[in-house]
C-alpha cells in the first residue's frame, strides 16, 4: 500500500520534491491523518453509544421494554409437553378419601392446566438467546433504577436490584422465570408500593437484596399453590396467574410492612423470612385481604414510584454478606437460613454473633402486626 511518506520519497527521487518539502509534506500528512484517525473513532463511540450518563461503561444494544401481558402471553403459547412439572405421586385410597374429608378443595378442572403452566414456568431457565427473557430482564432493572437505557448482560450492577452477582439466572433456582414474571408484575402494576420496597432495600441501615428476597417470596408463593392452599381462592375468582401474582405481592408487602416497622437488618434476614413463610402459608385468605384492604387505602397501584439515591447502597446486599440463601444449597432450591433461636424473648443460641438478641417471632406478633396495618400506613 502506498502511504503518503512513500509517496513523497518518490517525487523526491524523481526532483520534482527537495528534501524540506518532503519534510513538511509528511509531517502535515501525518498530522491530518492522525487528526483523522481521532474523528473517526470520536464518531464511532458516539454512535454505538445507546447509555447516557449509565454507571455502567460498555457498548449495550438497546432493548424495549415488554409488559407483564406480553411475556405471559410469550409463555401461553409455549409447548410444555417435554416437561413433568406437575406429576403427583400416587396415593393411597385411604389417604385420597382422608385429603378429600378433611384437606384442601382441590383446584377445579377447567383452572388445571392455568396451573400446570405455572409450574412449568417455574422450571424455565434464563435463556440469553430469548428475546422475550432479555426484555424481561432489562424492563425489570430500567423500571427499579429509573435508567431509560438497557445495561450490560453480565456486570456487577445486577446487585444494584439485589442479586447476588454478575448474572442474575444463576439466583433463580428454586423459582425460574416464574421469579423474573413477579418482579416484571411488581415494578410494572404496582410501581409506587415496588418503589417503597426498593428504596427501603437501599437504606444505609435497613438494607436487603431486594430481588433476591422476591425469588424467596415466589417460592413461598409455588408451596403454596402445590399445596393446595390457594385453590379455594382460584376456584372463586376463576383464576390462576393472577391470584399468584397478587399472592406475591401480598407476601412481599407483608414482609417489606415488618422489616420497616420492626427496623429490622440483615442480621435478622432468616428469622424473619421464616416467619412470613409461616404465615403467608397458614392463612393466605388473610394476607390476601391486608394487601386488598393496604392497597385501597394507599392507592399504590398506578402511581409513579419515588427517585432512588442508587449513591446510598450499601454493600451489605452484594453476595458477600447475604443470609437469605444458605451456602450449602443445591442447584435445585432456594431455601431461607434458619438460625437456632430460644422461645424467650432476646434471648438466641445462634453462634453466629450477627444475629445475638434475635428471637423468632411468634403467632400472637404475625396477629398483632396484622391488626396494626393502619398504623403502618401512617409511616409509609
């Protein structure tokens, strides 16, 4: 390839260049080419850029934001035939006639199959190749963060939202995509009361990984509908999803109504999400009925959520200070850390020196916090 200094050493030879045009010639060739050199990449940067004032450097390809409706519709029109989600295993006939005298109604024919897909969504893996993941995923974090752009696919900014590291699929044991369509459902139906949550999960003293805590509540959420503690409801309403969803939102609340009135820290995390499983599994008509009763008072359910400082997180969320997933966990749960605890009040036989003083809560609290429900909302 002939470049300009070539160029210039061959008139030279020729004589029709003397030896100081040639000099000036390739010092102002080099210049402009340089000069050149730094537009073009100026131009390149600015147009590939797609984040504006993003906390996150690197080159992101923009994806729209998808609703709640959407991506469910995405999943209905899903074969679900090379899945077993939903196989019971066979009882006896005594036990069925014991179940069918003294258990649960069991769900009605016609809301079974609303069901089965639950539960196979429940076992759907974060798919980087599925647009409609990757939507899901981005609206979550852009609606939490208030971000208009997309952001990196794998970063340490996922713990900004409360998971655990670089790659959000790898907190969804447990739950599935199942967990990702509650939090899309959380941040995009009921915005103000998500932004209440998340804003407390950043506080400086009250902190907690706010999506991972939602992933335990979705699993708390499927016990329930495997248990049949939700089929009474869903036989009335008719519905199965959105009974789900309101579920998890009710226990989410439940648990966000607790860990600000009791100004409770990460110390406390495993006590006091065992206590909620407890009661969001013992009596689902009543949780139901608080959020219904918070919701109506509060007018939560369209409004635009608060601004976030994201400048106050504090690291005790990142994955090196979590206590709501234990370390000896298998790839296939997702379960709360149960500390040991005495019965007497501030008293605790956990070693563990984070959670001394930490006693667990017990059923006359779960009813006193229930009753106390419009006090609470005077402090939010």
């Amino acid at each position: 390839m002939l470049t300009t200094k070539n160029a210039c050493e061959i008139l030279h030879e020729q004589g029709l260049l003397n030896a100081t045009d040639v000099e000036i010639n390739v010092k102002e060739q080099s210049e402009k080419e340089r000069w050149e050199n730094n537009v073009a990449a100026e131009e390149a940067e600015w147009s590939s850029l797609e984040i504006l004032k993003h906390p996150i450097s690197g080159v992101v390809k923009a994806v729209e934001d998808i609703t709640f409706n959407e991506a469910l519709q995405h999943f209905q029109t899903c074969d679900w035939h090379c899945l077993n989600a939903t196989r019971k295993s066979k009882r006896s006939k005594l036990s069925l006639f014991i179940r069918f005298l003294f258990g649960p109604r069991p769900l009605v024919k016609s809301l079974q199959e609303e069901r089965d897909m639950i539960f196979h969504i429940a076992q759907v893996a974060m798919n980087n190749n599925e647009p409609v993941h990757c939507r899901v995923l981005q609206t979550i974090y852009k609606h939490l963060t208030g971000l208009k752009h997309s952001c990196p696919r794998f970063g340490q900014h996922w713990e900004i939202i409360g998971f655990q590291g670089n790659d959000p699929a790898t907190d969804l044991r447990g739950a599935g995509f199942l967990a990702l369509l509650h939090l899309l459902y959380l941040v995009m139906e009921h915005r103000a009361l998500c932004g209440e949550i998340y804003k407390l999960s950043t506080h400086y003293e009250q902190n907690f990984p706010f999506a991972l805590v939602s992933i335990n509540v979705t699993r708390i959420a499927l016990q329930a509908l495997r248990e049949e503690k939700l089929s009474s409801i869903c036989n009335k309403r008719k519905q199965v999803v959105a009974v789900m969803n309101e579920f998890h939102l009710a226990v989410f609340r439940h648990f966000f109504y607790i860990w600000k009135t009791q100004h409770k820290t990460m110390k406390d995390s495993g006590h006091v999400m065992k206590d909620v499983e407890r009661s969001a599994l013992k009596e689902p008509n009543a949780m139901l009925k608080n959020l219904h009763s918070f919701l109506t008072k509060q007018t939560y359910s369209r409004a635009a959520p608060p601004t976030i400082d994201l400048s106050r997180l504090s690291t005790a969320s990142s994955a090196s200070d979590l206590s709501l997933q234990s370390p000896a966990l298998t790839s296939h749960s997702l379960e709360v850390v149960l500390q040991p605890v005495s019965r007497v009040r501030g008293q605790s036989e956990s070693s563990d020196p984070r959670f001394a003083g930490v006693y667990e809560l017990t059923e006359d609290n779960v009813q006193e916090f229930d009753k106390k429900n419009d006090e609470m909302t005077s402090h939010l």
